[in-house]
C-alpha cells in the first residue's frame, strides 16, 4: 500500500505571528485559504513588551497543542514522540501537561534529547533498538507521535506502538509511504493530525 499526502503550504511561512487587523486593513477581510489563520489567537495583538523570541513561539505552541488534542487524550497514556525540532519539544511538553504517564521521545542529536528531557521527557533516545525495550516493556507505546517528516514512518514508528495504539503524523513528508502489511500490529489507528486551531 502507499499513500501519497501533499503538503498545502509550507511551515515557514505560517511561523509567523499575523496581525489580523493590519492585515484587514492593507487587504480586506481575509477569504479562501487566508481565512481559517482569522481563527488563531495569534492573530490577536502581540503585547510590545513581549520579546521576539517568546512572541514567535506563539503560533507553533497553539497549534502543537490543538493537535495533540485532536490525537486523543493521553492522560494517564504512554506517548513517544519521534523528532527533536520544536514541534517535537511542543509535543513533549504538552503530553506531560496533559497527564501522559510516560513520554519517550527519539532524535538524532544527545543536544537536543537533554533538551527534551528538561522540558518533561521521562526518556530519551538515539538508539532506536534501545527506544523499542523500553516501550515493549510497557506494552507499547499508546501514541506514537511523527514529528520528524520522516517518510519511514509507517516502518519505524510502528514497532513502538502497542496493540490499539495510535500512529499520529504531524510533520508529513512529501514523498510517499510505503507500509508493510505483514509488520503491522493487531490493531491501530491512523491519523494525520492537523496543524490548524479550530475555533
């Protein structure tokens, strides 16, 4: 089976914390594709007196959070998070907000594991093999959550998951995916979690 998805925008230029009036004003109501960012709270007036560097982390904390939502609850849950961006960070720390019982999350750099455990991860991991002990040891894994844009992710996130559990891609790769029928477990769920807030 492949599935092909494609991407209708391009994250770096949704980073960016819009000024709905302002944007109102040079160009009328927002419509079509510009409408639903009407809906972020983003889009409200940033205090002058918030730094940069906090005003634009705004945009990918709402809609981390939004997202993680719409995967299911994980309080009380074992989650793991593949990938170390931001987006990766944001995931782990709202799981542990939101009451996961045990966040593992996987990456590619020691630099930014530490980080992602300072910010709630009760484990980290580059090897993969390592990752996988510790969540058979837990019956596997209840979300696992894609956040690398890995188009893998059908191969590598699922033998983290338990039966039941549920393989949420967030950062979607614009290659294909491939999924080996034969590997998959008893029972999961798919979803492709979406970055937009809803109202």
């Amino acid at each position: 089976i492949q599935i092909r998805t494609y991407e209708m925008h391009e994250v770096a230029e949704y980073g960016i914390a819009g000024d709905l009036e302002a944007y109102t004003a040079d160009h009328g109501a927002p419509e079509g594709e510009n409408a639903y960012r009407a809906r972020y709270a983003a889009n409200s007036k940033i205090p002058a007196d918030l730094p940069p560097e906090e005003a634009c982390l705004l945009f990918p904390l709402a809609e981390t959070a939004s997202a993680l939502k719409q995967a299911g609850d994980v309080k009380g849950k074992t989650v793991a998070i593949v990938g170390t961006g931001i987006v990766g960070y944001f995931f782990t720390f709202f799981a542990k907000m939101y009451g996961a019982a045990h966040v593992v999350c996987l990456g590619r750099r020691k630099s930014r594991l530490d980080i992602a455990r300072r910010i709630g991860a009760d484990a980290v991991y580059i090897d993969t093999n390592e990752a996988a002990a510790d969540l058979a040891a837990r019956g596997g894994a209840d979300f696992v959550f894609e956040c690398s844009g890995n188009a893998r992710v059908f191969e590598s996130g699922i033998p983290y998951l338990g039966e039941g559990g549920t393989l949420a891609i967030y950062a979607v790769s614009h290659a294909p995916y491939a999924i080996d029928l034969a590997r998959l477990p008893a029972a999961f769920s798919y979803k492709r979690i979406s970055p937009d807030v809803p109202k």
